[in-house]
C-alpha cells in the first residue's frame, strides 16, 4: 500500500477509511454486523492514532556556521544565528564580515525547513535536526541548486 512508503498526512488516512468502510459495507449489502463493524472502528482508530504526523524537531538556538559549496568545490562560509521567539517559530541574523541580514520567514515541517532570504532572490530548503541543516540554496529564476551545510555551535566562520 502506498502509505508503507512514507506517512500519510491525516487526509490521506481519513480517504482509507471512508474508501475501506465503503467497501465493507458494500461487500455485506449495506448491513454492517456489530462485530465486524466494532473492530473496524477499533482498527481505524488505531491506524489514525499511531500514524499521526510526529512533532515537529525544534532547532537548537544560537550560533551557527553554515557553508555553499562553490562551483570549484570551495565552501562559502557564513555564521548565522538562530533566535527562538516560541512554539517552533524562529527568526534568523545572518553575519557576513559586517553586515547583518534579519530573516523572519522560515517554514518547518516535521524534518524539512524552508528559509526565504529576504535580500536575496532565492531561499534555502533542506532537511534538519536540532543542531544541523543539510539542504540546497535555490534560485528558482536561473535554475540554480547550491549545496548548503549548516552545523550548531561552530563559532569560527574560518576553519583552521
């Protein structure tokens, strides 16, 4: 079934009840047994319960050190810091030598983050937990996939 693959959103499973219970009632002319229709209904709750979407990971606050791999395999360093302002919601200071960009749109979902750069054209995508982000920087306009590194707690924008 095609939920194995991956975990199904709550549409997703509300759809295989309806389509399930459906063919059950069909198959016994619209008379569901009390039994039959008891443990359908035990099933389905536990098919809802267990496949609930897992909360979302919350970043670890802070400094943070990121890089875009170059054309020429160089990294691209710039440190970041992660400010929390409550459930799961963040905002983000972007230190490059002295200039500070502020970002406040970053989207989290489950394991995946978005962060829309607000002075640049394109926007970071990528997968995270709480102390690492590994993902792209893409510029959707010129077709243009960097990939982007970001580890917690490294000071250092220059590695030694």
């Amino acid at each position: 079934m095609f939920f194995l693959i991956s975990r199904p959103t709550e549409e997703e499973l509300w759809f295989i009840i309806v389509i399930l219970f459906g063919t059950i009632a069909h198959k016994n002319k619209y008379k569901v047994k009390k039994t039959g229709y008891s443990l359908t209904v035990i099933f389905f709750f536990l098919v809802i319960t267990s496949c609930r979407d897992s909360q979302t990971s919350l970043l670890n606050s802070g400094i943070w050190r990121a890089g875009l791999q170059t054309m020429d395999d160089q990294i691209l360093p710039f440190n970041f810091k992660v400010i929390p302002l409550g459930k799961e919601k963040y905002t983000m200071e972007i230190y490059n030598a002295g200039e500070t960009i502020f970002v406040d749109e970053i989207q989290m979902t489950r394991d995946s983050i978005v962060i829309k750069l607000p002075v640049f054209e394109g926007y970071i995508a990528g997968s995270y937990t709480p102390g690492r982000i590994n993902g792209e920087f893409i510029i959707e306009s010129l077709g243009r996939r960097v990939p982007f590194t970001a580890v917690y707690g490294e000071r250092n924008r220059f590695r030694e």
